[in-house]
C-alpha cells in the first residue's frame, strides 16, 4: 500500500512537469550553482520567490552564507547547462570554469545564456527537518529575453544528480 502510494505520488509530481532553473550563489569566499527541480513564486504582495536546496548540494552550503541567490530560467537551449549544473558537483568540480557567466547584482554569479533570470535577496530560510532547506527570496532585479520554451522535467529525467539527497555531511553546513 505504502509502495503504491509512492507510486502514484511519483506519477502526479511527473504530470506536474516542472519547468527547471539554476540557482547560483556567492558567499565571498566560493561561487556555486545547481540544477533546481524544488521552486515557485510563494507570494504576490510582497513578491517572493521560494526555492528548496538539498543539504547534500555544495549550493546549499554556499548559499547558506549568502545574502543573494541568482535564479536563471532555462529553456529546450540549454540541456548542456542542465546537465553541467545537475550532474557535477561543486565539491568536485568548478562549474563556472566549463560556461560563461560575470559577476551579476551584488556579486552573484549570473549565466547570460539564460533567457531570463532574477536575483533574490534572501528574507528567510525554513528547515522543516526534510532533505531540501526552503530559501525564500525577495526579488531585487529581473531581466527577461523570453521567446523559448521552459526546460521541463521530463527533458532532464534521465540526468544523475552529483549528489543524492542522502549524500550529505552531519552537521550539513559542514565546510571544507
Ligand atoms: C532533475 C533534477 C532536479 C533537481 N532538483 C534539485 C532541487 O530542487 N534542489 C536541489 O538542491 N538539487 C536538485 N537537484 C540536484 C542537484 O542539481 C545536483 O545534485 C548537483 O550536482 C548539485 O551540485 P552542487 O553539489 O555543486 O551544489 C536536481 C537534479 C536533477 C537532475
């Protein structure tokens, strides 16, 4: 019952196809970035914009210290960023070495690629004991080119993340 629950539950969050971002971050000390299935506008006065990192991502370690996160909108053009930003690990690897990006609004790393992207001010951050941490943000500066589609779920199932959820260090805000 319980397996056939999980199931279903799967099925309904793949009907949902969501549409994929980047979330970069710069604490001053490292720049990161992950692939984020996890986000939506969570407010309309005042605007804010919510998006779940994983303890296990070297983005959430990042992001913890930094007062903005860079949130870039993907489209069918950029399967490449998907997957340089989905797969690899900033633990491992210097993501922003492998793409073109500068040094956006308040130092975040911004991926001009994108076809749109905003820049938040962290406002607050919710840990509900569960795998990913809720970042909510408050837009500061958006910029919109537009005219493709959204990259969905569905274009980047087959991707392997660079960390499981499970994978993290304990304390999960453990530097190295
Ligand atoms: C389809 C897909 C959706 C993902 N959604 C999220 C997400 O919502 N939040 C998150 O923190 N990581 C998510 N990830 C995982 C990270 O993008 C991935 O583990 C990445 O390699 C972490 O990089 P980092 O360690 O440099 O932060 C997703 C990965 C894929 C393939």
């Amino acid at each position: 019952m319980k397996r056939l629950m999980q199931e279903t539950f799967d099925e309904l969050m793949r009907s949902l196809d969501t549409a994929m971002i980047v979330v970069t971050a710069n604490d001053g000390r490292e720049r990161a970035g992950c692939l984020v299935g996890f986000h939506v506008q969570c407010s309309i006065d005042p605007l804010r914009y919510a998006v779940w990192l994983s303890k296990a991502n070297h983005t959430f370690r990042v992001a913890l210290f930094a007062e903005h996160l860079g949130i870039h909108l993907l489209t069918e053009r950029d399967r490449a960023l998907a997957t340089l930003f989905g797969e690899s690990s900033g633990d491992d690897v210097d993501k922003l070495e492998r793409c073109e990006w500068r040094a956006g609004p308040y130092g975040v790393p911004v991926l001009d690629e994108c076809a749109g992207w905003f820049v938040g001010r962290r406002e607050a951050l919710f840990d509900a004991g569960t795998d990913h941490v809720c970042f909510v943000l408050r837009p500061v500066e958006a910029h919109a080119i537009g005219g493709s589609h959204p990259l969905r779920l569905r274009d980047v199932a087959g991707l392997t993340p660079g960390h499981s959820a499970e994978d993290r260090p304990v304390p999960p805000d453990t530097r190295t």
